[in-house]
C-alpha cells in the first residue's frame, strides 16, 4: 500500500483522536459528569457527618442488595452485612418508627405535598473499615483479553491502576487482578453504590426499565430530579404503569416524599418505604434490574486511544448486509467480543471517504450514536469496526411483520432516542445530512443508534452554521430539507427536517415517504408548501410535531434538543396520546 495513503490514513485518524481528548468539557456527558460528582461529594459529606454520631452506612456490602421476591419488611433483611464507613466494631441498628399518612397521589409532575412529621431513627454500631477495598463492581464484566479481570455485581475490589479515564486495573478480594471498564464500578459507600440509585437517567428511560419483564410490582429506582439539582426522583413499577414522586430536601438538609416523614439519607428513605407504603402506590420491594448496560469505552484497555488492530483479531461471522462501500458482516474480536465490520471492495479507488466516516465517528461519543471500535487499514480489505447492533436497521426492522406490535409509546421512545443522539450532534455542531430510518439501527429492547456520517460533515462557526454541498451530489430527495435539495444549504435544521421524515417511516412502520410520487414531483410540490398528510394511527401531537420540523423557514424549526425535551416530557403521561 503506498505510503503517501498510509500518511493519509494515520493524519485522518490523528485529527478523530485529538479533537475528541479536547472535547470531554464541551461534552454533554462530561457536564453531566461533573454534575454527578458535585452530587456524590455531597453525599459523601452527609454520610461522613452522620457517621460522626452513631449513624449508618447503606452502602452497597455484599448482601446489601434487596433480593428478588424477598418481602423488604425489615430493614435487617437489606443491610445486615453492611461495610460500616467509619470505625466501630459491629453491626446493629435500632428501629422507632411511627408513621402517619398524607402522601399525595403521584402526578405527572411527581410532586407530591405532605404534613406532621416521623422519627425514624437506625443505629448502626460497626465493623472495622476495609480501607483497601474501596469499590464496589456495579455490573458484571466478563473479561475480554488475558489482561482483564472478570467481574460480578457487589464484588469488592481495589483499584491499583488508573491508566486512562475509561479503564482501570482491578484487583478482588481473592488478590486477582486485571483490567475493568471504569464505568462498570463506583466507590463503595457512594450515592453511585446503591443498587437502586440510577443516576441522571431520565423518566422515560425509567419507565422503560421498569415495565420490562425482569422488573415487578414494587420494583423500584432512585434518579436525579430532572429539574431541580438538589432533589431526586423515586419511580416505582405499580402494576402496569410507573408512578414517580419528588424526593425533596428540607432547609435542613433533610429527604422526604411528604414533609410529614423525613430522612437524614436516602438510604434511610428507602428502608423505611420498603417497610410500608406509608402513602406510596406500593411499598418498595425490590431495586430495578438494570437492562440497559453501559458500553466500556473501546474494546479494551489498550484499544481505547488506538485505532489500527491487527487484522487476525477479527472473525468474520455472517454477513449482515451490504453497503455503499462494500458487505457488512457480523464478526467477533479476540474469540469473545461481537462486533459489525463494515468492509470496502478491494481495489476500491477511493478510502478516502470510507475512512471519512471512521474519523467522524471517532469524534463523537454518545449512547444513541453507534460507536467506532477500531479499523483495520494495513492491508485490503479496509475494514471499520463497530459495535454490532443485532435487529439491523430501524427500516428493516419497522417492516417486520413482529413490529406491528410496536404501540405508540415504543415508537415514541425510538423517536426519542434518535433525537437525543441528533441534540448530542447539534451541541458539537455537526450536521450528519442523511438521517432515515435506514441509517439508524436497533439493538436490543428497542435501543436505537444513529450510524452512517458519511455525509456528515463539521459546521464551522464562521460558516453560518451551513455546510454547501458541491453541485451535482446526490441526496435522498424524499428525506431532504427543500432549501438544501434546492440550493445545497444544510444545517441542522435541514437534518430536523429530515428526522420529521424519519417520524412518519416510525408510525407508518417504515412506508417510503410520500407513496406514489417522485421525487421530482417532491420536489416542487413541497417547494410549493405541500406537506405529507398526517399517518393514520399517528397521534395528533406527534404530527404537530412533524409539521413544525417540515417549516419552510429553516430557523422556525425546532431545534433537536427542544424535540428531545418534547418527546420526553411528552411521552411521559402528561399527554394521554402517547401512553396507550
Ligand atoms: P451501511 O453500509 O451502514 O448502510 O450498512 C448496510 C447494512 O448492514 C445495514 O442496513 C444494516 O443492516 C447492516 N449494518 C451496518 N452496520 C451495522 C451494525 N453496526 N450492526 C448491525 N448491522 C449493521
């Protein structure tokens, strides 16, 4: 291969790799990072302030986990075995409670309101700290190389490596030791510990995660409130629905759901609605079962900031489909990893747009956008590598005749997700510029991923946010924003008018837009002012929404991270369209 392409390749994957070191504090996540270990400090700080008297620690021990099934009436039966934070030497709480009701129904807005007030009171006398140590596996990891160390839910384990922000080396309490996806783990003793607190993750993906099979009546979860930094928001499976609650804090410091009963802890919340209902829709029974895992970051610890793999590391399984640039198959990386590798036609004169769209995909990071593995470029045929997505693509998918069963919420809830990655892209001012339900790809329980940038393209500040594309390019006329099918002008609001396009394949079940006209009839007659009509069965907010992303005027349309606040508050109740 001649090595003016091989300098090629490696500048192009150089440019991926230091424009993504430099974005972590731009980055969506990175704030929501920060935000998470402001709310940790001060959890950490109430805790160690408790623990100065003779209070508890409900940190995640070993058995601290609320088993499944078992009947949570004593507080004993969650936190026997606790790992005390500070010194004592055994374990043994004392319970007074008195309880009164009041709580209000939940509403769509969870508040709920309250009077009088609770003791509540658990004493906990305890063992010596383990200082070593001082993390707590939250998820199982099964090791992917040698390297790697094998982990499951509640092992102790002591991080002796900090080599990069994703991975670290682990060492368990059997003195094994290797290396471990960072998020995968949380300090023993934190908010994060807690096998019901799950994070900044928001109502809809509460709800998702409650209603699905694994989870019951009473099963429960602990999330920050999306509105309000200091509050929380408890969401509980009732039946056939989830209610949520506002957990607020008092002047004081204090938790409660009704200021009637307040808590020095959320841990101490939940022991005592795990008691009883006292006002709840259920007492809560057992923490939700977490069905959506995250993603390491990179195949591995020494994969996370290098791009070239060698290519024996990958097998090619079946072949999923076939592309623009070549097959993609289903394969696996080092015996044990399923990835997609999307593969170029040897002789292919061109890589440099193949490889574009690896570069681009280096760049950006975010649950809802498929993420880039490795490439393999030393040798024909190019391969990209990502991660695999097993229902394929949203199109092939939707036109299953299994998805008919998809109801409205569940259409909804891929919509969301589509603009989630769309608000992630807009906020690092990319455009993508080919966004259907053919380029987007599903995973299990209806996770969805946006793939395919190869058009997409970084909009400069000082382009006006508008990417010209060259005369004579060829679009996909029926999913394209009239100004840039016209005049070549795409922002990101001609992807928003895209993705109303991607709403109607959702509801119709991937129906091609616009039956029985061409694209040249399209073409004038949108020019025109027509719009597509409103899709039987699509609720009538969710055409309003579509109506408002087709505005002739590219800057009244809305922007994706108002889609995504939409659909998301939307979707949850407060519209009855959507929870049928
Ligand atoms: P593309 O070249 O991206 O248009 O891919 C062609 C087809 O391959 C898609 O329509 C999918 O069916 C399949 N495919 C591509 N990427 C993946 C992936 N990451 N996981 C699963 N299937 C994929």
């Amino acid at each position: 291969m001649a090595e003016s392409y091989k300098s090629y390749v490696q500048q192009l994957l150089h440019n991926g790799l230091k424009s993504r070191k430099n974005s972590f504090f731009d980055h969506i996540d990175g704030k929501l990072l920060i935000e998470q270990s402001q709310r940790n400090v001060r959890y950490k700080i109430e805790q160690q302030n408790r623990n100065m008297g003779n209070c508890i620690n409900f940190g995640r021990g070993k058995s601290s986990k609320l088993q499944k099934n078992q009947v949570p009436n004593s507080p004993l039966s969650v936190n026997s075995q606790q790992q005390p934070i500070i010194s004592p030497s055994s374990v043994q709480f004392s319970i007074n409670n008195s309880n009164t009701n009041g709580i209000t129904t939940p509403s769509s807005s969870g508040v709920s309101s309250a009077s009088s007030s609770t003791t509540s009171a658990i004493v906990l006398k305890s063992t010596n700290e383990n200082t070593r140590f001082q993390y707590v596996a939250i998820f199982d990891y099964d090791a992917r190389t040698n390297d790697d160390l094998t982990i499951r839910k509640n092992d102790l384990l002591e991080i002796t490596l900090r080599k990069n922000a994703a991975w670290w080396k682990a060492k368990n309490e059997n003195g094994k030791e290797g290396w471990i996806p960072s998020n995968y783990v949380a300090k023993k003793d934190s908010l994060e510990s807690e096998p019901w607190y799950f994070k900044s993750i928001r109502r809809i993906d509460a709800e998702k995660q409650l209603m699905s099979d694994v989870n019951e009546h009473g099963s429960f979860l602990i999330r920050d409130s999306e509105t309000k930094k200091t509050d929380f928001s408890l969401s509980i499976r009732d039946n056939d629905s989830v209610k949520h609650y506002r957990i607020r804090q008092s002047e004081d410091g204090r938790y409660y759901i009704a200021r009637r009963t307040t808590f020095p802890n959320l841990p101490e919340l939940v022991i005592h609605y795990t008691k009883t209902s006292d006002g709840l829709c259920v007492n809560l029974r057992q923490p939700c079962v977490h069905i959506i895992k995250p993603e390491p970051d990179g195949l591995s610890h020494n994969l996370v900031d290098k791009w070239e793999i060698l290519r024996r590391e990958i097998k090619l399984i079946r072949r999923l489909g076939h592309g623009q640039f070549g097959d993609v198959w289903e394969g696996v990386w080092n015996d044990n990893v399923s990835v997609a590798v999307k593969t170029l036609k040897p002789g292919s004169m061109n890589p440099t747009d193949f490889l574009a769209e690896a570069s681009m995909m280096k760049r950006l990071r975010h649950p809802n956008l498929i993420q880039l593995f490795a490439v393999c470029t030393i040798e024909e045929p190019i391969y990209i590598i990502t991660e695999l997505m097993k229902n394929g693509s949203l199109l092939d998918y939707l036109q299953n005749p299994r998805s008919r069963q998809l109801k409205i919420p569940a259409l909804v809830y891929i919509a969301t997700q589509i603009a989630r990655g769309m608000a992630y892209l807009e906020q690092q001012n990319y455009i993508h510029r080919d966004l259907a339900a053919r380029n987007v790809l599903v995973g299990d329980d209806n996770v969805v991923k946006i793939a395919d940038f190869g058009l997409a393209r970084i909009i400069k500040e000082y382009a006006g946010g508008m990417y010209e594309a060259k005369e004579g390019t060829k679009f996909p006329i029926k999913w394209t924003a009239p100004e840039a099918a016209l005049y070549n002008r795409f922002t990101i609001k001609s992807d928003v008018w895209s993705y109303g396009i991607l709403l109607t394949e959702l509801v119709t079940f991937g129906r091609t837009p616009y039956p029985g006209m061409t694209n040249a009839e399209v073409l004038r007659q949108v020019d025109q002012g027509y719009r597509l009509p409103q899709p039987p069965n699509c609720p009538a907010t969710l055409y309003t929404i579509m109506r408002e992303c087709w505005h002739a005027q590219p800057e009244n349309r809305p922007s994706f991270s108002t889609l995504q606040y939409r659909l998301e508050n939307e979707y949850n109740g407060e519209n009855p369209e959507f929870s049928n």
